[in-house]
C-alpha cells in the first residue's frame, strides 16, 4: 500500500518543468488557427522592436509566400 503511493508521487515529480515548446509557441501565436502565421500573428500587439522583428519574419518565410508555417517558425526558433 505505502509502496503504491510513493511510486505515484514519484512519477509525477519526472512531469518536472520543461523548455517551452517551439510547436506551443506557435499555436499560441496563431490567433485564428489556420496553421499559419502571418505577419501580424508573428509580431502580436508588442510594437516594441517592430522593425526588427519584421526583418525576422521575412529572414524565416523561407519560401516567401508572407506567412509562417510551422515547420518555417520551428526552424527558425531551433538556430537560436
Ligand atoms: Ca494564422
Ligand atoms: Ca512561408
């Protein structure tokens, strides 16, 4: 009986914090959940460093069609 419980409080100690998840990260960024994100979506309502980011943007739009899939946005988030 004792042993039960110690084996359970154990597992859920290894759901330890981990690292935000790149995929996470863009479905909370895509605001209206069509799989992509578009300039808008990418910058959010933070303007500070708007210029920048934008760049940013367009550096990962790898194929250039003005929006981010996610395999753009993870690739982008890995060289980091
Ligand atoms: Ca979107
Ligand atoms: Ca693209």
């Amino acid at each position: 009986m004792v042993c039960l419980s110690a084996g359970i409080a154990a597992a859920q100690k290894g759901e330890a914090k981990r690292q935000p998840d790149p995929a996470q990260r863009f479905a909370r960024a895509d605001k209206n959940g069509d799989g992509q994100l578009n300039l808008e979506e990418f910058l959010g309502k933070n303007t500070k460093n708007k210029e920048q980011r934008e760049r940013r943007f367009k550096k990962l739009d790898g194929d250039g069609n003005g929006t981010l899939s996610k395999a753009e946005f993870e690739a982008g988030m890995k060289k980091q």
